[in-house]
C-alpha cells in the first residue's frame, strides 16, 4: 500500500508579546516613496510584513478589520500630497502621530532576521513628548541580553530644533589595539553580562575578560539607510481619527478644549445611536420580509385550495 501524503504545517504560533507592524502606502505615490516603505519594512523585520501588495483603494478600515486575525500591533501608514506624509497608530483604537516627512534617503535592499535595537535621543518631558517616546519604543520588541548577546543594528530617533532624525545603522566591534591577524581571530563579544544592551553602543570600549587580562572593544556604526527627517503636525487619541491631543500650529485655551470635548462626546453618542437605528431598522426589514412570505404563502395555499375545489365539481 502506498503511503498518502502528508500535509504539512502551514500555520504558526503568534506570540502576542512580540510588536508586528504593517507598513503601507495610501493612495497613489511615486516611486520613491514606494521605495521609502519598502525600506521602513526592512528596517521593522522581522515582525512585517515585507512582501505586502496593498492597493490604492485599501482603506484604514481594511487594516483595522484584520489586525486582531494577523496580531498586528502598529500601523505606518505613507501618504503623498505636496508632501509626503507619515501617520503612525497603534491597533486597534489609536493613538495616531501624523508627522511630514521633510528629507529622507534610500537604501539598498537588505535582509535581517533579528530585530534593532531602539534607541531615543533628546526628546522632552511635556505629554507630546511621553507620547512619542512610547509609541516609538513599543513599535519594537524588546531585547534580552541574555537570549540574544549580540545586537547587530541599531535604530535611532534624534530630536533636535522641532525634527526627529531617524537613522539606520550596522554595529560592528573590532578588537582595538591589536593587528590585523588578531583581529581576523577575535570573535565579537558576549553581551549577557551587561544589565542594559545599551550600554553596549554607547560606550565607545567595552572591557573583555578574555585570558584573564583586559582588552579595549572598538564599537563602529556604519549607516544602513533609510534615512528620514521628520516633524511632528499632530496627535489624535484614535485610530485616524478622534480627539486631537495635540497640534503644532493650533494652540486652544481651556474653554476651547472642554467645548472640543462636549463635542466629541456627542459625536460619539451620535454614531452609537445611528448604529444601533441602523440594527433596528434590518432588524424591522426582517420581520417585515418573513410577513411578506408568511402572506405570499398563505395565498398561495389559499389558490390551491380552491383549485382543488373546482376540480371536485367538475367532476361530480
């Protein structure tokens, strides 16, 4: 007897701890912008999707509908007016930065299987800034030193002057002071000793306790790309839409925010009671429709009886 085939596993086991991002277009951009998200998606592997197909027609309503089926936990969304624009929004009720995009560069095409270190720089202490700092750090897993001891690149977010610089770089460690012969033999260095992987890129040596005697490291960066200057326009606390939290052109007294307030609330009460009209209403074009039936029917039995009761009397 031969054997039947065997299927094999075509699912996986999504750790729900692990941040996984969708990276998209909206709308119709050019080229390098194009080529701007697919870059972005390289920088988020593994935990992308980097061979993503969207269409112009997508909607945000779309992504929403299957980030909870995919685990997906934040969105960056890339749009193209007269400028070039970048939301980013967490699955699946907000809260959602809008930066623009002011400068930005590409990159080769490249392939990585282990995720960046993150690493924020210069940003303030206001509520804006809490946010951001949240939002950009959460887009990324977190790093065990112990499971993983050796970053391989980092991701860095600068503030400086109203524009965050977003830069790409490759962590490479050479031995310093020694030939190149030793160099060629030194491997790179185990990093679960250290109590924050941090401190491995900012120091600029880091001690060794190789044969018993202390050798300098040298930390090298070298940049990847993408690069990206961006400017924070506003936040909302929902997912493209809601309340505004905060806006860089628009500042509001108290009065005028408890009134913004009054009217979110009532936007809010507005849309739940239109759904629920909308339910009630398919729910009366139901019974409305089984009556219809109920009556078609009865008619029908109605026409066959009689029917029946002409024949007989022919017949007699």
């Amino acid at each position: 007897m031969g054997h039947g085939r065997r299927k094999k596993r075509t699912h996986t086991v999504v750790d729900e701890q692990v941040p996984r991002s969708l990276v998209v277009k909206s709308g119709h951009v050019g080229r390098t912008v194009a080529a701007l998200v697919q870059n972005v998606r390289q920088v988020m592997e593994p935990y992308t999707a980097i061979r993503l197909r969207e269409r112009p027609s997508n909607k945000i309503k779309d992504y929403q509908a299957v980030s909870n089926q995919l685990g997906l936990t934040h969105l960056l969304l890339f749009s193209q007016t007269t400028t070039t624009n970048l939301r980013i929004a967490r699955f699946p009720r907000g809260p959602t930065l809008y930066f623009r995009v002011e400068k930005y560069s590409l990159a080769k095409e490249q392939t990585f299987l282990t995720p960046p270190l993150v690493l924020l720089n210069n940003f303030g202490s206001s509520n804006e800034f809490k946010l951001m700092t949240a939002m950009l750090q959460n887009m990324f897993p977190a790093i065990n030193p112990s499971t993983m001891p050796v970053a391989r690149r980092v991701v860095l977010f600068n503030y400086h002057d109203g524009v965050i610089d977003f830069r790409h770089y490759a962590i490479k460690v050479k031995p310093a002071g020694v030939t190149k012969g030793v160099k060629r033999v030194k491997g790179l260095p185990f990093l679960g000793k250290y109590d924050d992987i941090s401190d491995y890129v900012l120091q600029e040596a880091i001690e060794s306790d190789a044969e018993d005697h202390h050798e300098q490291q040298a930390v090298r960066l070298t940049e990847l790309g993408p690069r990206m200057e961006l400017r924070l326009v506003k936040i909302e606390d929902g997912l493209c839409d809601g309340k505004v939290l905060y806006h860089s052109h628009i500042r509001k007294t108290p009065e005028e925010i408890e009134v913004q307030d009054q009217q979110h609330q009532k936007t809010a009460k507005n849309k739940g009671s239109s759904n629920e009209g909308s339910d009630e209403d398919s729910e009366s074009e139901d019974v409305s429709n089984s009556s219809d039936n109920e009556s078609e029917d009865d008619s029908d039995n109605s026409d066959a009886a009689s029917s029946k009761s002409a024949k007989r009397s022919k017949s007699k």
